[in-house]
C-alpha cells in the first residue's frame, strides 16, 4: 500500500516508479487493441508534443482569460478550428458561431441543456426529446438541470432516429431536442436535417450530439466523395442545427478531456454562462461549468491540431476509414456473427445468431488474446452486441484481428452460452434496488473476483454481463452504484 502523504517526501525518481508500477495493470492505451475509452493516431511523437505543451500551461487558470490571454487566445483558436470543420464561420450559412471549451462531452451536453432551459424561463416543467440511442450524458444534464427527458424510440432495423416519432414527442413544454452523429452504440447518424426541421418549425432548438464522432465525419465525408460515397447531413450546413457538441480528445486525437460546445450564434450560447455578483468577493462569470480550468489540456490541444494540420486529420481518417473495413470484413467471415449496422463511421458493432455463440463469452475470448471490446447488454429489443470505436492505430492490425477473432469464437463455442442457475434469475427479478446493501455487493464482487483480496484484474465478464442483463435497469444502476461505490475508498498507510 502506497501513503500518498509519507511524513517525509520521497524522490522524483522513485514517485515516478510507483507511477508506472500501478500503470502496469491497466489496459493499454496505445497500439490498437483496446476498443473503446481510448483514441490512439499511432503518430510519432505527438505524446510529447502534448505533454510539452499541456507542461507549459499547466498553471495557467482560465477563471479570468484577462489575466491570461495566451488561454484566450488558444480557446478561440480551437473554437474556430471546430466551427471550420463543422461548417460554419466566413462565407458559410453560419457565419456567426460561437463557442468554448469544456472539460468533456458529459459537461458540453449538459451546458447545452442549461442553455436551451434558461432560454426558455417561462416553461415550468422543461422537457428534452430524444432518441433512446442517445448518448446517457442527456440523461445525466436532465436530472442534473430539472429537465424531463422524453425517450423516442427508434428505427429497429437502422438503429437510427425516427424524425416523425421525434417530431411527435414536441409538446410547448420541449426546449431541445437532440440527435446524434453519430450514436455512440451503433456508430449510426442520425436524420439530423428532417429532426432540425421539425424542431424549427415550432421554435424549438435542435442539438447535434458529435461529440463521439464529429471530428472523424467530416473528414470521412470528404473522402467518400471522392469514392462516391456518402454520409448523411448533420452540421451547421443544415438548417434548425442550433448547436453541435465535438469531443477533440476523440477523433482530433488530444489528450483528456477537451471539447468543443458551439452554438450557431452569440444569442443563443448566452443563458449558457452563470454569472453572480451578491457577494463581497470577484465578481463570478463562468461560461461552462468549472471555474478555475487548467490551462495544460487547452494548450496540448492547440497543439495537437497544429502538428496533425488538416492533411493529416484526412490521412488518419482514411486510415480509420480501412481499419473499419477489415473489421467489418473480418465479423462478416466468422459464421453466426453479423454486423448489428452498417460500418459506415468509426464503429464496428456486432452480435451473434447463434445460440452456441455468447457474445459476453466471445468478448472475454478476445480479451485472453489481447483484444478488448466492449459488451453492450441487449435494450428494448436490440441483442446483445459488442462495440468497436476504431481509430487510426487500429489499421496495423486487421491482420492479426482477424484469425484471433475467429479463433475466439471457435473458444466460445466450445465453452457454450453462460446459463445462470435459476436461483440467481429469480433473485435478479424479484430484488428491488433498496435491498441492494453495501455488504450484499461487496459479497457478490467477491464471488465473481473483481473485489476483495481475490481480485483479479484480468477476471471473466461473461457471468456479471449476463446477470446484469437479467437485471431491471433500476436494479443495474443501483447494482453498479454499490460497485462503484465498494472500489472508491480511500487507503490509509
């Protein structure tokens, strides 16, 4: 056990040690193997530029960009990259674009909630539209905010938004409705020019949720029209989009966390900022959530752009572009898989047709050979699938990808779909979320060896996806809640 505060201080060297020490244990974030949390371009050298940079403005405080304009000025800066690939600012139909900087997707959602329900003061009961693919950060703004989120189901065969169940879900009460491009679980774009449409006709604002995938898509437009090929409309090209949200630690490839909330125009990004001035102290204005911001992941995306340049965004996406084919082609040529939708962004989603082949048992197959996927538990009809987000660095690999994973099926078949003894069944049905204590949990991460002095980094998942997709969704939030909860505490020396 490591004392983060010995009584006397330890070596440079040494912390560094016990850094990398404890990093041993976590997956790997570069070299094209872990599918999902990570965005690796497999550029030279880029890590150090970004970690030179973000050492440079490490201290810097963007609570007062009048103190520190270099923060301004490098904002602003990304501001106009992310509003130029996303088609906007001079000589386009969205001319006046405005934006910031946010610490992530999550807090870029939920500013653009704030803003659609403080612009909107004389609603009492604000609702938000959405479609049930929509990214949970909207969940996570409605509960924060106050805000009702209506669900709209959609397309069961494409997975995307159905524009006249969204267009129906409007009531006077709605002060946004959203859509994705595209959807994290399935890498679907939705019909963003018929849902902006319907939104505008009753003067309603319309979100365009790219954080996941934003900065790929466009460069994967310009390169499908040279092949003939293309994606559908969801920027500020399209009429009724009031803003877009974009992720640059994804697809832009800079270090966490970094996003980009944009708003067409200066009107509508101002119910965004708080400002307060009842107290005796600095008078607070605060366009996004934090006050004090490190200037370091700024500057190290600034930096970032400059040395990838637009050039090199198009070279990483037509490398993206390939690695996502191989994948596709490599699920297609294993029998009883089958692409959940279509590969046509940075997502490889699949699931099984046949029964013998679990797709939890599969996930876990692959993560014995080095490849780690992401589960996603079947939902209101949808199967159980496992989730690929693709990046450049995963090119070089398609060629290993593809006998390992049919091999890891071969595995899965032999071990057999994971049964759950009816006991377990009939308590993951009939339990209620209030007799989940912290000791009941804490018993079960033991039992499946993620917790307790048994726990293994490398343990199985098929079991634990399995029970939590037995369980209600109340249920697996609070089972997860407790989890969380049981692994968050603190070590004293």
């Amino acid at each position: 056990m490591i004392d983060a505060l010995p009584a006397q201080g330890v070596p440079a060297q040494q912390v560094l040690a016990e850094l990398a020490a404890m990093r041993e244990a976590d997956l790997p974030t570069h070299g094209g193997r872990l599918f999902a949390y990570v965005y690796d371009p497999a550029v030279s050298g880029l890590d150090d530029l970004a970690n030179s940079a973000y050492a440079l403005s490490a201290h810097v405080n963007g609570l007062d960009p009048t103190a520190f304009p270099s923060l301004l000025m490098t904002e602003n800066a990304l501001v106009g990259a992310a509003a130029r690939v996303l088609g906007a600012g001079p000589g386009t139909t969205a001319p006046d674009v405005v934006g910031s900087v946010t610490s992530g997707g999550t807090e870029s959602l939920i500013l653009a909630v704030k803003a659609a329900r403080d612009a909107r003061p004389e609603v009492e009961k604000p609702r938000l539209v959405a479609p049930v693919t929509a990214h949970a950060a909207f969940a996570k703004a409605a509960h924060y905010l106050g805000v009702h989120l209506d669900l709209v189901p959609v397309n069961a065969t494409t997975f995307q938004a159905d524009p006249v169940a969204m267009a129906a879900a409007i009531t006077p009460d709605t002060v946004l409705v959203a859509c994705s491009a595209p959807s994290y679980a399935h890498g679907v774009v939705d019909p963003v020019t018929e849902i902006a449409a319907a939104a505008a006709a009753v003067g309603v604002r319309c979100h365009v949720d790219a954080c996941f995938g934003g900065w790929a898509l466009p460069f994967l437009r310009r390169l499908g029209a040279e092949n003939g090929e293309a994606l559908p409309d969801f920027d500020f090209g399209v009429p009724g989009v009031t803003s877009i949200s974009v992720d640059l630690h994804k697809y832009a490839y800079c270090p966490k966390g970094v996003s980009v909330l944009l708003h067409r125009d200066a009107l509508l990004r101002r119910p965004q900022y708080f400002a307060f001035a009842e107290w005796p102290g600095y008078t607070m204005i605060n366009p996004v959530i934090s006050s004090t911001r490190s200037g370091g992941p700024i500057a190290a995306a600034f930096a970032t752009l400059r040395h990838i340049g637009d050039e090199g965004y198009l070279r990483l996406a037509a490398q993206t572009r390939d690695a996502v084919r191989g994948l596709a082609q490599a699920v297609s040529e294993v029998d009883g898989l089958r692409l959940l939708a279509p590969a046509h962004t940075t997502v490889v989603c699949f699931t099984s047709d046949d029964p013998a082949l679990d797709p939890f048992v599969l996930a876990d197959e692959l993560a014995a050979r080095g490849w780690h996927t992401q589960p996603q538990l079947p939902f209101a009809g949808m199967p159980a699938s496992i989730h690929l987000t693709v990046t450049a660095s995963v090119a070089p690999q398609i060629a290993a990808f593809a006998p390992a994973l049919a091999d890891a099926a071969a595995a899965a078949r032999t071990l057999g779909p994971t049964l759950l003894p009816p006991e377990l069944l009939d308590m993951a049905a009939s339990l209620t979320p209030d007799q989940l204590t912290p000791e009941f949990v804490a018993g079960l991460a033991e039992t499946f060896g993620l917790a307790g002095d048994d726990a293994r980094p490398g343990a199985r998942m098929a079991v634990v996806n399995t029970v939590l997709s037995a369980a209600p969704p109340r249920l697996r939030e609070r089972l997860l809640i407790e989890f969380v909860s049981l692994l968050q505490h603190p070590t004293f020396a």
